[in-house]
C-alpha cells in the first residue's frame, strides 16, 4: 500500500486540465463580481443595512462604508489575473482572502456557493495553475507539459464531495416521500412558458423533480470519472445547472459547477479548447518547454499535508450535526458548510419583548428599525441569528439608558409545509443567553419528525 501511495504522488499528467480549468474559473468569479456590483448589490447588502450578522469569531469583520467598492474592486481585479495566469500565486491569494472576507462581512449572505468558491480556491492556492497557458509562463519564457495528477484530483475530489454531499442530504422523508419543499416552490413558477402551467402544477412531477435531484447528486462524480459516461454525464451537469438557473434566482452557480465539470474531461478536450483560444492571442515568443512539473520535496511534503488535511476537513465537518440533539432542518445546528443545498422552505415570524426585570415594564421592538427586510426573514427562523440580534437590542437600549435589560423573543416557524408552530421559548431571557458550539436548548423541540436523515 505504501508503495502504490508513493508511486501515484509521483505520477505525473498533462497540466491542461488545471490550465484551462484556471482560465475559465477565473473568468466566471470576474463575471460574478461585475453582475454583484452593476446589480446594486453592494449598497443594497453592505452599505444600507445599520447592522450586520457575523459569523462565530469573525464579528470583527465588518463591511468598510464606501471602501467596501474597493474591496470588490480588488476582488474582481485578481479574479481576472486568476483567469489570465498573471502573478497568479499572488492573484488567487488575494482573492481567496478578499471574497471570504465579504463572505464573512455578514451571515444573513450565506449560500453554499459562495462558501464553494472560497474553499476551492483556497485549494488553487497550491496548486501550480499557471505553470502553461498563462501570462506567467509568457513572461518567464518556459512553460510545463505536466504536472503531478493529485493536483488535478484535488479539484475532482473536492467537487465529488460537494455533489455527493448535497445527494446525501437529500435522503430524507421531506425531500423523498413528500416532495418538500419542491411541492410548495415549483407551482409558483405557472408563468414558464410550455411546462409552467402543466408538469410544474403536477404531484408526479415535484417527486420526480425530489427523486431525480438525489439521484443526479449521488451519481454524477461517478458518472463523470468513467469515460464511458463523461460525455452523457456533462450533459446531464448542463441540463441540470440550466434547468435549476431557469427555475431558482441563484445567480452564477450553474454556470461555475458547468465550467468546473471540464475538470474531469481527458487532456485531448483541453489542448482542443487551448488550441482555439491562442488562434485569437498574439504571436507567443520563444516559450521554453519543460516537460515535468515537480515541487521540491521538503514542498511537496507540506502542500500535501496541508490539502490531505483541508481535504479531511471536508470530508468530517459536514457530519458534525450528528453531535446535536433535535431535528437539524429545525434547530440548524451544523447546518451551514455542509452542502445541504435547497432542502428546505422555512418562514417565521420573531418579534422581541424588552423587560426591565424590576418593574415588569416593557414594549415591543420594530425590527425594521434596525434591519432590512431580508435581514428580518433571514433572521425570523435562524437561532444563531435570534440570539445575536437579541444581544445586539439589549446591548442598544441598556446605552440608551433603559435599566434591568431582559429580551424575550415571541417566534413562530413553519417548515416545509407544516403549520407554524412555536420555535423560541418566550420565558428564556435571550440576553443572558451565550452563543457557544453547545446545543440551544431554549429552542422549543420540533413536533414532527423528518426521518431517513443523510448527512
């Protein structure tokens, strides 16, 4: 075994795969950045709001004001030196450390795809993406033919595991044998034309949609590995990602899991797409040809430590919510960073009690005072955001003078079709509650059950 592990480290692959799988990576995330910022987005979501959600131990990190636009420039900027392979060590760290940090500016932005990007390109770190097919190779007059094949299999791997995932999640009785919440969403779309007033008002067709889905996650990294299947597969990966575009706001996803599909395609497709794209570029200088990328070995031995265990990370984190108690759609403790992707319609409505715990005086808290609108409805079923916004209310009327803070929160959930029921306990003073990694147990349990849980 040992020495089968010792030989692959060792195997080396054509680099065109990860050269053309930088180029158009970087070009999507450049894209996304400009449609983020043309839409109105930053102001809308960074700058407008009075208050912001942050993650546990980031609540340093805030938006800038006004230099929040260059924050975005910066990112936008790298992302296309990304794409062009130019000063890309430089490049792909700036951008992996300026979108996490908007990531992280405020919670109530979380999807699962801005937390994709951050993590594979974290993984493009280390990974010598532009050593062809590059400015850099351009400029340093020498380019390489290949490069050591796990670097091109961290990037499969690391896909693999957002696909299987996300299938896993799904084998649960809501999605599977109740066809939530796709019941409640696809009717909605009546106005598509050909199929919006038929299948999408179907029951048949909401648990084929429910079936299909699972089925596609679990299936497609393996379908794309085999070459028999790559080519039905990435027809499957453009069918899946347009229709879900089509049906679901969710901006630039589809379009960067198609691009990121190219990944599993054999050498021959890449030097074909690198073929036609110089036809259009400048006459190249003398460019000087090595055949094989190596990393020195004292390198090798530590990206490969640091990606075994980033990769590890990725494989255990998403398990963690087994270490709590209660239904997980309902309590979301260990729901984030897992690749639980649309599972789940969940609406409430949360107002909050201020108390001066002397005199029993008190009055009810306007959320939109302090939040927008999506921070509301974001906030209204989310506990952690429950108890960060309380803490923040007591902390602001305690500086306005009021005495003997307490906050009481009166909050009603409905999940996935379910009547609204009860969600936070209104006798728990929210003020004197910490955030912490244990289980919140002034959550009022769920009074249903959601069976065959995956991951």
């Amino acid at each position: 075994m040992k020495n089968l592990i010792s030989k692959y480290f060792k195997t080396q692959t054509n680099i065109a795969p990860l050269a053309v799988f930088r180029c158009f990576f970087g070009l999507m995330l450049f894209a996304s950045i400009i449609r983020f910022w043309a839409n109105g987005w930053i102001h809308k979501l960074y700058i407008q709001p009075k208050f912001f959600f942050s993650y546990d131990g980031f609540s340093w990190i805030k938006p800038l004001g006004n230099y929040t636009y260059l924050l975005f420039a910066i990112c936008g900027i790298s992302a296309l030196f990304i794409s062009l392979g130019y000063k890309y060590r430089i490049a792909i760290s700036i951008f992996f450390l300026s979108f996490t940090y908007i990531e992280l500016m405020d919670k109530t932005t979380y999807l699962n795809h801005y937390y994709f990007i951050s993590v594979l390109s974290f993984l493009l770190i280390f990974l010598p993406a532009n050593a062809s097919f590059s400015l850099d190779a351009y400029f340093n007059k020498k380019k390489f033919v290949q490069v050591p094949k796990w670097t091109i299999d961290s990037i499969k791997l690391l896909l693999g595991i957002v696909y299987f995932y996300a299938g896993l999640a799904k084998i649960n009785s809501d999605w599977l044998l109740r066809a939530m919440p796709l019941k409640i969403w696809l009717p909605s779309k009546y106005d598509l034309p050909f199929i919006g007033n038929s299948f999408m008002q179907e029951t048949w067709f909401h648990f084929a949609m429910s079936w299909g889905g699972m089925l596609y996650d679990l299936s497609i990294p393996f379908l794309l590995i085999y070459k028999r299947t790559r080519f039905f597969a990435f027809f499957l990966v453009v069918f899946f990602h347009v229709f879900t575009r089509v049906l679901f706001p969710i901006g630039m996803f589809p379009f960067i899991m198609i691009i990121s599909a190219f990944i599993f395609f054999d050498a021959d497709f890449h030097q074909n797409i690198i073929r036609i794209i110089t036809k259009f570029l400048p006459k190249k200088k003398e460019i000087k040809t090595i055949t094989n990328f190596t990393f020195s070995k004292n390198r090798k031995r530590i990206i490969v430590s640091i990606l075994g265990f980033f990769l590890l990370i990725q494989l255990i984190f998403p398990w963690r919510y087994i270490l709590y108690p209660g239904e997980l759609f309902w309590t979301e403790e260990g729901y984030r960073f897992s690749w639980r992707v649309m599972l789940m319609e969940k609406a409430g409505a949360t107002t909050f009690k201020i108390v001066d715990k002397e005199t029993k005086n008190y009055f009810y808290v306007d959320n939109k005072d302090f939040l927008t609108s999506f921070q509301e409805k974001q906030m209204s079923h989310q506990p952690d955001f429950i108890l960060e916004y309380a803490h923040f209310l007591g902390n602001h009327f305690t500086q306005q003078g009021h005495k003997n803070v307490q906050v009481f929160a009166e909050s009603y959930v409905a999940l996935n079709g379910r009547l609204s029921t009860i969600f936070i306990n209104p006798k728990i003073d929210l003020y004197k509650q910490k955030e912490s990694f244990k289980h919140k147990d002034w959550i009022v349990p769920f009074s249903s059950e959601i069976e065959i849980n995956g991951i």
